[in-house]
C-alpha cells in the first residue's frame, strides 16, 4: 500500500472536474476519501463507484460548504464512519458573475467574497478540531491563476480567491506549530471542466499559444499536485502557493 493509507480525505465539490480527479487519485493513493456535493448525486456515487471497483475507499456526502450545520452534519458522519478527517482539499466553486467592474453590483462582487470566504472558513472550522488533536493535517485550497493575472470580466472569481489565498497563509502560520500545513493550487486555465466554457476557442487558442508547455491543464495535472500537498513529500511545506498552468505565468 502507499502511503496514504489509512488516512482520510474530505474533497469538497467532487462531483466532476478537479474534484473528481482529486479523489480518484487520493483514493488510488491509499486515502479514504469523502466526495462531497452540492446538487449532482448522481455524479457523486458515480465518482464514489469508479473508486469501489478500483479497489478504493470512498463514500458521498451531500453538504453545502456554506452552511455551518450541514458542514458539522457531513463531519460527524465522516467521524462516525472513519474517524475523522486528516486532509481536506477545499475544491467547491460557488457561483460568481462574469462581467467587467462597470457593469458589476456590490452585491455580486461582495455576495462572491462571502460565499468564497464563508465556505473557507466552515470547511476549515469543522475539520481542524480533529487534525490538531492528531498533531497532523493537511489543508488545500484551490486558487486560481487569475488572483495574480487579471483577465477580463474575472474581476469578482479573481479577487475572491486572492482573498483566501491570503486567508491560507494566515492559517499556515497559526497551525504550523500544531503539525498542520496549509497550501494553495493556482490552476491557470483547465480543460474539461463544467466552467472550461468561459473561455470560447478563440480564446483557448491564445492561452495555449502562450504556455510554453503547450496546452491547457487537464484536471489529472492538477490533482497530481494536490495529491503532492497531501502526502508525505511535502512535509515541510507550508504557506505556499503552486501554479498549475504550463508556465503560462511564472512566479
């Protein structure tokens, strides 16, 4: 076995996409490993069944990350199963609007910057408890590319997650002594994905015309380092961000 086994993973919005692929490959890693949803338990229990017949451990739990009780609900039952949660990958998308700042009310812009943060921040409430009596944990939060580089019309998804980004260091720093590390996963744009439909193909052309490697990130490029957060090689790692996006920006 790996050496994840044993261990538990809670990835929030696993349905599909990035999610999907994280717990496929947490749960290929040794993990047991909570795929939690929002609307698409179908999806779900298909993710959950694809790690079943490859011989994984998995199970699906619905839980707006948003609201405390549902979160503290899909937590207890977590515990109740398997002990508790060792690794959470914070994956869910809340929704956010698409338009320039002109355009834009503070209720979409400031309603995005609560959700982002609200959810962040009950996620990592419910798990924590449970990671520092352990003296170990693994936290890991998906950014995007677009908290550093500026694109048009992402103004309310890019300052949302530069947001928790910085929340994440802010935790790094606090749970460090308590054996817990924090990291952040900056995809830049990534293929097959339910939002892949913001950029149209003229657009993708550009992006993959300016990545050196090539092409756009496919959700399994972006779960291998997740999965590298989560494991052992990054034991003395914590604080720090890693861009998923062909070197299309480098920092």
């Amino acid at each position: 076995m790996t050496e994840g086994t044993g261990r538990v993973a809670l990835v929030t919005g696993a349905s599909s996409g990035i999610g999907a692929a994280t717990a496929r490959l947490l749960a290929a890693r040794g993990m047991r490993v909570v795929v939690d949803y929002l609307h698409s338990s179908q999806a779900a229990e298909e993710v959950v069944a694809g790690i079943q017949a490859a011989g994984g451990r998995a199970m699906a739990v619905q839980a707006d990350v948003r609201d405390a009780a549902a979160v503290r609900t899909m937590v207890d039952r977590v515990g109740a199963a398997w002990g508790g949660i060792d690794v959470l990958v914070h994956n869910a998308l809340t929704p956010y609007a698409i338009k320039p700042f002109r355009d834009m009310t503070w209720e979409e812009l400031g309603g995005k910057l609560d959700d982002e943060m609200r959810a962040a921040f009950v996620v990592t409430k419910a798990v924590v408890p449970t990671m520092t009596g352990r003296g170990w944990g693994r936290l890991i939060y998906l950014g995007t590319g677009l908290s550093r580089q500026p694109r048009a019309d992402m103004i309310a998804l890019g300052t949302a997650k530069a947001a928790l980004t910085q929340f994440a260091r802010y935790l790094a720093q606090e749970l460090g002594p308590r054996g817990i590390t924090v990291n952040v996963v900056e995809p830049g744009p990534v293929a097959e994905t339910r939002i892949s439909h913001v950029l149209d193909e003229e657009q993708k052309r550009r992006q993959i015309a300016a990545t050196p490697l090539g092409r756009l990130a496919r959700p399994e490029d972006v779960a291998r380092v997740v999965a590298f957060y989560a494991g052992e090689d990054s034991a003395h790692m914590t604080g720090t961000t890693a861009p998923v996006n062909g070197g299309m920006s480098m920092y």
